[in-house]
C-alpha cells in the first residue's frame, strides 16, 4: 500500500446533524496523511453544511457541484481527485478507525487483480431504537455482494480509480441506486466485488416508520429504472419477475418468523419490502 495514495469522496446535502461527527471520523483514520485525500463535495445545501465545511477547510478539500444528485457530486470528486484508489462513504456515516486500510488491503493481494469493488460493514449508528436497528438486516452487504447478480451500497465502497474510469462514473441519471446501477456495469465488465467485514462504517438509519417506509419506496422505485437499463443481462441470468422476487422476498420473512427474527424486525423488514413493492409498482406504471 506504500506509495498508493487513496481519495476518499464524500458527497454533502443537508448534513449539518451528521456531517461534523463523519469529517471526524475521517480526520482520525489509522492512515498514512501523506498518501489520504479527503474531499467532501457541497451539492447544493440549504442548511448550514457550508459553514460545518469551511471550519474544516485547512484539513479537507472541499469541492462544490450544482448539479443535484450523489451522482454528481461524486463524480465531480473522482474527476479532480488525485488518488489511485477511490474510497467512498456518506455524510451521515461514522467510519471505524481502521475503516480506509482495511476496505483497500485486498486491492495489493496477490490474485485480487480483477476485483472491481471491495465492500465493507455496515452497522447501525447507535444508540437507537429497533427500527433504525432494523438498517443491519436491510443493509447486510455480505448479501449483496453475494447476490447472484451483486451490488455494493457506495456509503462503504472502495475501487481502482482505474476501473471507474474503464466503465464510466455514477449515472448522473439516477438520483437513487446509482450505486447499484454502476455495480452492475463493473460486474458486467468482468470485475469481481468483493466483501470486507473488517472494513466498517457506522450509518444514522430512518428511526421511524415513516421514513424505513419512504427508504423501501424510493430502492424499489429507482431499483425498477436499473433493471430497465440492464433488463437484457439481468434476465439473462435470473429471468424472474419483479412480483416474483417481491413475494420470494414475503416467503422469506415468514419463514424467518418460524426461525429466529424477532418479531419487531420483521416488522420492520416488512414496511420496508411493503414500501419497495409499491416503489417498483409506481416506477413501472411511470414508464
């Protein structure tokens, strides 16, 4: 890793109840200072982010795009940062002290040339109440990344600045899934993902029924637009509907019920999936 230096990126709307704790938590990784870039890019923040920035800004870059979107800002950030390796997190995330060394170490294995995306933890921010707990069942990035068709979730993501670049950047298209869309694209270029449980990030989840209902509904809404980018590749590899997958999804929920879920999370796991049905439903009839 000696020489290689990492940029991490880390887009900014609206964050001023998080992002101080999340610059932080950066400004404190266990990583060499000459061979870190952190960069946080304002996109279009209303509240009081800029201010929470600018006190920051003899130890971070700070970057500013107009164009509405993560999609955006993140590109922006990949565009003008220096790094080999780009490493990505949210503005509303704590990262553990050894977060960056340990989402980039497989990138210099032996044999891990063709790995795309690494992936890490995600763990819940705590202290909060069981429905923002329910975020480590809905963000289980070992699933994903495992999934017969995998995806990486950019708040804990690292990849070669090299293949973002082969493959194209965020689709500044897609206000959400961006990241799964660009997985998919990585995945379908040949390069593998990859999942790092020491690498771990620390997420502030919705804490409401409201909001875990609004999460499900925006994933399944703009999840939809991804399948009808790559619907050719993605059927050529699981040719189920997306009504199928949704009742595969309740068939497992209760049968989780018969084995060790808790009542409360899967509750939980059902107002979200409930939300990302109508999502998809509301998507589909939009096209």
């Amino acid at each position: 890793m000696e020489g290689k230096i990492v940029s991490v990126i880390v887009p900014v709307y609206d964050a001023e109840n998080t992002l101080e704790s999340c610059i932080e938590s950066l400004l404190t990784l266990e990583y060499p200072k000459k061979s870190l870039e952190i960069i946080f890019i304002n996109n279009n923040s209303t509240d009081s982010s800029a201010n929470i920035l600018n006190e920051y800004k003899d130890k971070i870059r700070i970057l500013e795009e107009t164009k509405k979107g993560a999609s955006a800002a993140r590109n922006k950030g990949i565009k003008e940062s220096i790094g080999h390796i780009i490493a990505f997190t949210d503005s509303d995330c704590i990262v553990d002290k050894n977060w960056l060394k340990n989402i980039i170490s497989p990138f210099f294995e032996s044999g891990n040339e063709l790995i795309g995306v690494v992936a890490g933890k995600i763990k819940t921010m705590k202290p909060c109440n069981y429905i923002a707990l329910s975020g480590d069942l809905i963000h289980d990035h070992h699933k994903a990344v495992n999934y017969e068709i995998p995806y990486a979730i950019s708040m804990n993501w690292a990849s070669r600045k090299d293949v973002l670049n082969n493959v194209g950047l965020f689709d500044e298209d897609f206000i959400r899934a961006q990241d799964s869309e660009l997985s998919l694209r990585i995945f379908k270029s040949g390069y593998k993902l990859l999942y790092n449980e020491n690498a771990v990030v620390y997420h502030k989840n919705p804490d409401s029924f409201r909001g875990l209902y609004r999460k499900g509904y925006l994933s399944g809404f703009y999840g939809r637009k991804v399948f009808e980018k790559h619907k050719e590749f993605i059927n050529q590899i699981d040719n189920k509907s997306s009504n199928q997958k949704f009742f595969s999804i309740f068939s497992s929920i209760i049968r989780n019920y018969f084995k060790n879920e808790s009542y409360l999370n899967l509750l939980c796991l059902t107002v979200y999936h409930f939300g990302r049905f109508n999502g998809m439903l509301l998507s589909k009839f939009k096209n």
